[in-house]
C-alpha cells in the first residue's frame, strides 16, 4: 500500500498517470530476491543504486512518467525495508554494508505504520475511483498480469511457512488487498 501511495504523489508532483496494476507490482518486486537463491535478501534488488541504474533507459524513453514507477520501486527498501527489518544494502555494489532500524514485523510500530498506509491508501484509491478502475470488467490483459506479483507476494509466504509471521491485526488488509486483486483478475478473464 505504501508503493501505491508514493507512486499516486509522485504522479500527481510530476502531473502524470500512472497504471495502476503497475505501481502495486513494482513495489513489491525488490523482493524477488527471495526466489533467488544465489542472491542475498535485501541485497542488489534493494538498492537504490542498482535500481534508480535500471530506471535510466526508461527516463530516457518516457522521461517524467517514469518518475511515480522508480519511487514505488524504492520506497520498498528505503522506506519499508529500512525502517522493519533493517540490514538493506542500499548503496550495493558500492558497498554491502546493511542499513536499517531493524523494527520487528510484529512490533507495534510496525503493526501502526502498515495499518495507517493500508488506511490512506484505500482512502486514496477511493478518492481516485482506482478502486473502480481495479474491480472493472475491461482492463488490458498486461494490466492482470501485473496484479499476478503483488497477489504473489501477499500469498507465497503460505507456501513457504505456515502459519505465517503476519501480526493478527494486519491479516484482514492483507485479505482485502488479495480479495481485491482475485475479483480484479478473475473479472477480467470472463470478458
């Protein structure tokens, strides 16, 4: 929800639309690291470096519509990350050091902050009418695809350990968000 929020900001600084589907799968997809067994979590998939680099050629292509994409990407670590957990290698290959305030997932400071985005960021997508847009019968098919990452991220944690380390309090956002992109997919696949 914090990638979402961040993107729509940006988008509106930078006066550009944003997709979306694309904005929720970006923000999670630092964490692609986790399927990667040769590369370390919270390594050169969260760094800022290493991914404002991969961002270049989109600049270059579509200069400030790029803008809300790169900073729902980089929220996830210097933001998310950083502050619950910590150990993020944000200045990776410069340097492998880990940074980080390395709040516990189910610390009450994180159990507020993830609650308070997850508030604001439906507030906004209900502000907006994204919600509409979501849960609408027409969308492009790339568009289902993208909600396949961020419906990924929000269930794989099952499949690897269950039951998993999400605090109580945030199991019914992390349900809404699931049931949001299920309904968005599953609706767009009758069409």
């Amino acid at each position: 929800s914090l990638g979402y929020i961040i993107g729509e900001l940006a988008a509106k600084i930078f006066k550009t639309k944003i997709n979306i589907p694309l904005i929720f799968a970006l923000s999670v997809i630092p964490d692609i690291d986790i399927l990667i067994p040769f590369i370390e979590h919270r390594g050169p998939t969260h760094s800022v470096i290493a991914l404002s680099i991969a961002f270049v050629p989109l600049f270059l292509v579509y200069g400030k519509k790029t803008a809300p994409y790169l900073f729902a990407i980089i929220q996830h670590p210097l933001i998310g990350d950083y502050f619950m957990g910590g150990h993020v290698q944000l200045f990776w290959p410069l340097t492998t050091r880990g940074y980080g305030m390395q709040i516990g997932i189910k610390s009450s400071i994180n159990i507020t902050a993830e609650l308070v985005a997850f508030i604001i960021s439906m507030l906004i997508m209900i502000e907006n009418k994204d919600i509409n847009y979501l849960l609408r019968n027409y969308r492009p098919k790339t568009d289902t695809i993208a909600l396949i990452v961020p419906l990924f991220a929000l269930v794989a944690p099952l499949a690897v350990k269950f039951p998993i380390d999400v605090p109580a309090p945030l199991i019914p956002a992390h349900m809404l968000f699931i049931s949001m992109f299920l309904i968005s997919i599953i609706k767009n696949q009758k069409r």
